[in-house]
C-alpha cells in the first residue's frame, strides 16, 4: 500500500515539475522575444561564424604558396583518406573547408590571369 502511495507521489511530483519547466521556458522565450535578445543572439551567432583563411588552409594541407594545384590535391586526398580510415569527422572537415578555400584562391588566381 505504502509503496503505491510513494510511487503516486514520484508520478504526480514529476509531471508537476515537467509542466512548470515548460511554462518557464515558455516565459523565457517571450520575455526574450520582447526584449530583442533572441535577434541579438541570433545576429552574434553570424558574425561570428569564421571563414578560414589562406594561410590556416595551407597550414593544415601543409602546402606552400608555391605549391601547383595538383600538389594540393594530392596533399588532400592523402590527409582526407587518412582520416577515413581513423575516423576523425572534425579533421576531415577542416581538411575539406582547407581544400575549399584553396580551391577559390587558385580559381580567383586563374581568373586574373585570363
């Protein structure tokens, strides 16, 4: 009987606390609405998404300036297919956004020169 009790206690004690948290939140949200944070952190979050540049992209493909393309390629496809084997999804996506930068740097370079 007790046990019952108790159990009844925990059921009801946690849907009252999941409501209040739901309510809270949702108090939360609009006070951040009225406020303009939601827009403001929203804003934050764009400026600070960093390009990567051309120097940390032949850093991390360990290529020179004077590197041909070819060069960097291969630099790619060696590191990419190093990191599919040991499974590091974080150093295969820097590797990627490296090549992808380089990648507009030689077509900007290309193009300046036609």
């Amino acid at each position: 009987m007790a046990s019952k009790f108790i159990a009844n206690l925990i059921v009801m004690g946690s849907s009252i606390l999941a409501r209040a948290f739901v309510q809270a939140y949702r108090q939360a949200l609009a006070n951040a609405s009225k406020s303009g944070v939601a827009q403001e952190a929203a804003q934050n979050i764009i400026k600070t998404g960093k390009v990567m540049t051309e120097t940390e992209a032949r850093q991390i493909l360990g290529v020179t300036e004077n590197s041909t393309w070819d060069e960097i390629l291969q630099k790619y496809d060696n590191l990419f297919e190093r990191n599919v084997k040991n499974g590091s999804f974080y150093l295969q996506s820097k590797i990627q956004r490296a090549k992808e930068c380089l990648e507009a740097v030689n077509q900007a370079k290309e193009q300046g020169t036609k």
